[in-house]
C-alpha cells in the first residue's frame, strides 16, 4: 500500500511479528519482574499519557486480578502543576510512554523516585529521558514506529506488561506463546467485516465505545483511534458507567462499538448491549463473543484466556479507523494538529 495511511497500515500489518519478537524475550522480562516482585511493594501506582494511559489500565487490571495488589493510576499534574509530595515508599511506580519523552511523566516518575518509589519506564525508545530517570527500563521492542497513529507500540506494550505482571506471579507466559499465528488470523479474519463496518460507520458522526474489565482498556483505545484519525466524536465508556447516565444520550443516530470477549467482562456486556440497542443505536460487537450479543453487526476476533484478549481485540479496530479515515477522505498518517511526541507539563 503506497499513499494516504501507508505508514499506519504497514505498521498493522507489522504486529504478529512484533508479537513473537516480544515472547521471545520472555525470559529477560521475567528477570526484571521477579526483581520488582522481590521488593514486595505495598501497592502500584501507573503514570502515562494518551494511547499510553490506555495500556495502563489495562496493566491495572492485571495487577488487581492476576496479583491480587491494589492498583491505581497517577495523576501526574498532582506533581508537575501543584508539587504534591505523597510518601510513595514501599510502592511500584510503573510509568508507561512510548516515547518516553514527555516532560510532565519524566518529572512525576523523578519526584517518585525521589519520594520511596520503585519506579519502572515502560518505553519502545532505549536511552530516553523516562528510561533513564527509572531505577528499571523495560524496553517493549516494537521498533520504530513512525505513523502518527499508535498502533504496535500499544499493542507491544500492553504484550509486555502481561509478561511482566504473569512471570510475577510465577507463570510461563502458556497464555501468549501462539500469540502472533492468533493475530495473523485476527487480522486476516476480520478484513471482510471490518470493509462492511466503515459502510455502516462512514457517515456517522457520534460513536460510543464500550466494555467491561479488561476490555475496557480496549474501548478506550478505539475511542482515541477513531477521534484521531476520522475526527470522530467518539467517547469510551465502561459498560457499566454506561448504564449509569451516559446512555440516555444514546439514539439511532449513535454508532456503538461493545467490545465482547470471552469471560467475565463479556459476559458482563450482555445486557449492555441489549440496553443501547432498545434505544435503536447501531451495534458493532468485536471480540470472541461478539456472536452472544444481539448487536447490528460483529467482527470476531480468536479465543484467548480472558486477560490476554485485548491485545487482539484491537486490531480490527485499529484497522476500522484507518479504513474509515480513508472513506472520509482523510489521511491517518497525518492527522491534523498532532505530531509522534506530545509534550506535556
């Protein structure tokens, strides 16, 4: 593919093999894990921005599920705007940028460190200013990566935060060694069905995305997909919070992405899905059980053990806005008003 959004399809189509190049390194982040793991930290905290903060919350559910350890994610203005300066000793300090340039995340995970922190820099850029101002770097290994649009820098990030939060609970990684064969069928399976969903997208103006547990990463990460790329209103919600107000906005006039895999979190989903649906939006599930829900359309996605799925439930909608971009008449490669690094304080 050569023209508009060449970068960024090449760069999804480059994922299956991002994937087994992290697996592979399994080992190296298992070392680092059981150090972290040997520190017996009180609780995590996790700083990031962006696509980034996405990931985050995704490791969020990780660390709470798989090791029972509370979690929450930082506010890093806490530290960059008002110079709070909590006691973070005893604490994992885990700061998630793909860059690792962002000023404000360099300073909040330096004034952690300085306050007790253990901190960590999970970043795809080795010698960075984040890597070098963590006590440990954990390098993602996706490559560079050079559309404007994040797509196998997040998806190698969140890869690398399940390795490093199951080897610390002493697992192999089993749940991710075919990982990359699953998205090459992920990828190539969903084509046709992700063609027919910018048909029924391409004129709308308002999408909602949605999901439950660690799909809920994954619902926010097509948001910021869709708004960045096809300039779309889009906004994410937990399927629950959904149903807690937000859904009242809903109409036929709404395009609505329920992310839906196997487990707990789309089993969860089922009557969320009917909710929005009574209120005559249009339903796109994407997932393993997109099949269970009553949507408009779905896009499946292979079987995995539910803490692992969102890193193939977001290919096809990583592939939806690029497609959708172009229908628009747009170029995701070079969205208005943004550039590769966004620098915060």
């Amino acid at each position: 593919m050569t023209g508009a959004g060449a970068r960024m399809a090449a760069e999804i189509a480059e994922q299956p093999s991002v994937f087994d190049s992290v697996v592979a390194r399994r080992t190296e982040l298992a070392g680092v894990a059981g150090r972290l793991a040997a520190q017996r930290p009180r609780f995590a905290l996790l700083a990031a921005r962006g696509s980034s903060d996405h990931a985050a919350l995704y490791a969020k559910y990780l660390i709470e599920v798989l090791l029972e350890l509370p979690a929450g994610l930082v506010s890093p203005s806490t530290t960059t705007l008002y110079g709070a300066q909590p006691d973070l000793s005893g604490v994992l300090y885990v700061t998630v940028s793909q860059s690792g340039g962002s000023p404000d995340l360099v300073e909040a995970t330096k004034a952690a460190r300085g306050r007790g922190a253990l901190t960590v820099a999970v970043t795809n850029t080795l010698g960075s200013p984040l890597a070098e101002t963590a006590e440990h770097a954990v390098h993602i290994g996706a490559g560079e990566e050079l559309a404007v649009a994040a797509t196998k820098t997040y998806t190698a990030t969140l890869l690398t935060l399940y390795l490093l939060v199951d080897a610390a609970r002493g697992g192999r990684g089993e749940a991710v060694a075919d990982l990359g064969e699953l998205a090459e069928r992920a990828l190539a399976g969903s084509a046709d069905a992700v063609t027919a969903a910018v048909e029924r997208y391409r004129k709308v103006e308002r999408v909602v995305t949605t999901g439950r547990g660690y799909s809920s990463a994954t619902a926010a990460e097509a948001a910021l997909k869709l708004a960045e790329t096809s300039y779309l209103g889009a906004r994410a919600y937990s399927g629950a919070d959904l149903l807690h107000g937000p859904v009242a906005a809903i109409d036929s006039g709404t395009g609505v992405v329920a992310v839906t895999s196997k487990g707990r979190g789309g089993e969860a989903m089922h009557d969320v899905v009917a909710a929005v649906r009574e209120r005559g939006a249009d339903v796109l599930a994407v997932g393993s059980a997109a099949a269970d829900v009553p949507a408009s359309a779905r896009i499946d996605v292979p079987a995995t053990a539910e803490e692992v799925a969102p890193i193939l439930e977001i290919l096809p909608l990583q592939r939806l806005a690029l497609e959708l971009s172009l229908a628009r008449g747009g170029d995701p490669d070079q969205p208005r008003g943004l550039s590769k690094i966004t620098r915060t304080r």
